[in-house]
C-alpha cells in the first residue's frame, strides 16, 4: 500500500503549527507592532503610519549605531574563527578521555548564564581587576577597558566561541585522517595538506559556525549593556530602551525588524557568496 501524499504534510504538522505560533506570529505581531501611531501623552494608538521606519532610515544616530553593531560583530566572528579553527582541528586529533574533558571545557561557558559571565568580566577588565594590576606589574600601567568596545568583544568572544568550535568539530568528525596521510606520503608539506586538503573540507562548518555567531553577536543584549553601558550603545540595547524606557513600543519594533532585514541579508549572502566559492574550488 503507497503513502498517502498528504502524509508529510501530516507528519510534520505538529512542527510546523510550533513554529508558527512560536516563530511567525511574534514576528507578525511585532510587525503590525511597528506601523501603529504613538505619541508620549497617549502613547501607542491604533492606525497605520510608517513614522517609526522614518524615524530609523532618517536620522543618522541609528546608522552609526547599525554601523557600530556591525562592526563589533564582525570582529568578534573574525576572531572566534581564528581561535575556534585550530581548537576544532586540536580537538578532533585527541583521543579519548582527553577528547571528552576538553569538549567539555569548551562547552563550560555554555552552563554559565550570560548575565554571570559579563559580571565576571566586569570585575576582569575593571580599573581593579586583574588585567590592570598585572599590567601595572609589568610596568605598562592600567589601561581604560571596561565601558569600551574591547570589553565588548572579549565578552562576546567567550561567550561565542563554543557555537564556532562545534560546527567544525562536527565537519572535522567527517574528513578521514587517511586523506591527510595521503598527502603527506607524496611529500606535501603540513601546510599545504591543511590549506589544501583539510580548509575545503572545514570550510561548510566555518560557514556555519560564522553565520552563528555574527548572528549572536549582533542581537546580543546583556554583554553590551553591562560591558559597554551607556557609551557603547548596540542596536539590542536601543531597542530595550526604547521598550521599557522611553515606552515607544513601534520605534522599538521597527528598529528590532531593521536588525532582522540586516541579519538576515548579510547571512543570506554570506552564505551563497561563500558556498559558490566552495562549489567551485571542489569542482562540483
């Protein structure tokens, strides 16, 4: 007896009414949200006005505060591939126990909840935590980090480094060490067997794990606004203000939308970008 053609559809309705309600409607919501009038005396009112979407499009403040966040978020994934890369490729090579106890320690911060862990570096990067006294041993002297960009990236880095190493482990797990082996017994250097053979092979992960964390690191909320206070502002932190403290709710869900459209682009073209590159180096 054939399956029903509509049994897919059936198998996967209970998913995809959670994604619906969980996903669709909040952004729908948030949506209609963002066109509704509001003024201070009464505050948001029904009807259909694109004031919200002027105000971020017109006003150059929210540019250089999309700019900021970009930025921020770009250095963070730049160097969470620098240093999440090589840890991958170091984890994949152990053996066991040693394996399991360093994946755990690189999923550690994970158990930490992210409000802990900025407060940790507060007390870090503070004028007396531990960076500045040693810096003040070694006779360089204390150095303005908290409240700044630095602490910014630091943090996200942390924070953000797991969900870098897993995509390329995970990619890593799929390359045969007999490839690399290969390569070698036809007298290639170290380094070209790991530009040559393993990069391409990593490099979907990389993709992943990138895309991951740009995303994060672009939305994040609790680093920015007790690392960075009220200098260092992000598109996040304007959008809780504009919430809870100036209760402009439209404004507010405008400019969370205007981050999604962001997000969304930039992953969308990274991605197609990155994996036309990739088709094309593996020949298929």
């Amino acid at each position: 007896m054939k399956p029903s053609r509509g049994a897919p559809y059936l198998l996967s309705a209970p998913a995809l009414a959670l994604f619906a309600l969980m996903v669709l409607l909040p952004l729908a919501l948030t949506a209609l949200l963002s066109f509704q009038r509001f003024s201070y005396e009464a505050g948001v009112q029904p009807g259909f006005t694109a004031a919200a979407y002027a105000t971020v499009l017109g006003d150059s403040w929210y540019w250089e505060i999309f700019a900021r966040t970009g930025w921020i978020a770009l250095l963070a994934t730049a160097i969470c591939i620098a240093i999440g890369v090589p840890e991958a490729y170091i984890l994949s090579r152990m053996q066991a126990p040693w394996r399991s106890i360093f994946l755990l320690v690189i999923l550690a911060p994970l158990l930490v909840s992210v409000v802990v862990r900025a407060f940790g570096w507060s007390l870090v990067l503070g004028p007396a935590g531990f960076v500045n006294r040693f810096l003040e041993a070694v006779g360089i002297g204390a150095v303005r980090m908290l409240y700044t960009p630095i602490a910014v990236v630091v943090a996200l880095v942390h924070v953000m480094l797991p969900f870098m190493v897993i995509p390329v482990w995970t990619s890593l797990q799929k390359l045969d060490p007999m490839v690399e082996n290969a390569a070698l017994s036809l007298g290639a250097r170290r380094f070209t067997v790991l530009r040559r053979v393993v990069l391409p092979q990593v490099l979907p992960g990389v993709l992943s794990g990138g895309l991951i964390v740009f995303a994060l690191s672009a939305s994040a909320l609790a680093i920015p606004g007790l690392l960075g206070g009220r200098r260092i502002k992000m598109v996040a932190t304007v959008i809780y203000d504009q919430y809870l403290q100036e209760l402009n709710w439209p404004l507010g869900a405008a400019i969370a939308l205007a981050l999604l459209v962001v997000n969304l682009a930039i992953m969308v073209g990274t991605q197609v970008l990155v994996e036309s590159a990739y088709r094309r180096r593996m020949g298929t």
